[in-house]
C-alpha cells in the first residue's frame, strides 16, 4: 500500500465541510487507509493506494479532479510519502 498526502489549505471552518461534500460520492468501502486531519493551515488528508501506479493515475485523473472542485475544494498540494510498512485501524491490522 502506497501512502501519499493532500494538503488543503485554508480555513479549516470552510474546508472541513467542503471535504465532507466530496467525500459524499465515494463509498466509505473503496477506501482501505484514509484520514482526514485538521492542522493550524488547514487540512490534510492521508490516503492509501493499492500500489505507487495505482497513486501516481488517481492523483492527476479527472474524476478526483473534478471532485475536489465540485466540493468546494481548492486544489491540494500533493505529497507521495511512501510505502505503509505497518498501520493499524481500531482492531484491523495492515501490513
């Protein structure tokens, strides 16, 4: 799994809901690792792709694009962090 970072900045007041509406129209099961953290400038949401690939055509592809502006967001700045070596969710391990 492939783990990369959308910061958002701005209010968080502002950006919190916007990213709630964008979230609306993906289903909480297509998700395997993502959180969204608020943060004195804003926002950042860590979110786990299958693999680099699959990462590197969902960060530029139309569909989040549109997303992301449809909710109100603005554009993010995007960080590739790397691969998840460990993560655990409540009781769910990831490896």
């Amino acid at each position: 799994m492939f783990l990369s970072a959308y910061h958002f900045d701005g209010d968080p007041t502002t950006l919190v809901p916007a990213y709630d509406r964008m979230q609306e129209g993906f289903p909480p099961d297509m998700f395997d690792l993502h959180a969204c953290v608020v943060t004195g400038s804003g926002i950042t949401v860590y979110d786990g792709c299958p693999s680099r690939a699959d990462f590197e055509r969902f960060a530029v592809s139309p569909e989040f694009r549109s997303g992301v502006a449809a909710a109100g967001l603005p554009q993010p700045r995007i960080q590739p962090l790397g691969e998840v070596h460990y993560a655990v969710a409540g009781k769910t391990v990831l490896r």
